[in-house]
C-alpha cells in the first residue's frame, strides 16, 4: 500500500503541474478572472493533497498495519476528485451546479486529515 499512495500522489503532482501550466498559459485570456481564481484553487488543493498522498505512502512504510493510514489516503484520492476536478469542470464550463460537489470534497479531505492524524497517534 505504501508504494500505491506513493505513486497516486506523484502521478496527481505531476498532474498538479500540467493543470497549473495550462491555468497559467492556456486559460489567463479565456477565462474571467473569477474562473481563472476558481481553477487555480483546484489546482492548489490538488497539489497539496497530492503531497499529502507521498506522506501517506511515506509514513505507511513505518506503520504498515494502519487501517486508518489507508482509509486516509483513499479519502485524500476521493477528495481530489470531488474537490479538485469539480473546480475545474465548473471553471471550464460555466455549470454552477458543479459547485454543489465541491463542499463534498472539502469534507472528505477534513476527514483524511483527521484519520492521519489519529492513525499515527494512536499507532503501535
């Protein structure tokens, strides 16, 4: 399992980078500013929680019976998409209603944060 988050989390960083090139270059003149704003947060939180996953991965090569580690990351990988990539369809598209997705991703990255942070202290 460690080398499965640690892989997601670079294959998502690398991913961060292409997204945020593309932000940057392709999209500044089609873009309004607000949807530019709204896209380069998914990228933000897609970047962070892709480094989240390499810690994961990192820390589940000293605690490899954690449960809770793992549940972490899978909702790390939930959290991408339902945050992340509901930010960057409603920037490209102009749907609103992808915004109501968002909140769910937020909630799921809470919830991976929490999980690590149980999972390593409570770790034997």
């Amino acid at each position: 399992m460690p080398r499965t988050f640690l892989t997601i989390g670079s294959i998502n960083a690398l991913l961060c980078v292409a997204f945020g090139a593309f932000g940057a270059h392709g999209l500044k003149q089609r873009l309004s500013t607000d949807m530019l704003a709204v896209y380069q947060t998914g990228v933000q939180y897609h970047f962070y929680h892709s480094l989240g996953l390499i810690l994961i991965g990192l820390v589940l090569f000293h605690l490899p019976k954690s449960k809770h580690l793992v549940i972490s990351g899978w909702l790390m990988v939930a959290g991408i998409v339902l945050f992340s990539v509901s930010l960057y369809a409603l920037s490209l598209t102009g749907i609103r209603g992808l915004g109501m997705v968002t909140p769910f991703g937020g909630l799921a990255f809470l919830s991976a944060w929490g999980l690590f942070a149980y999972g390593v202290s409570t770790a034997k």
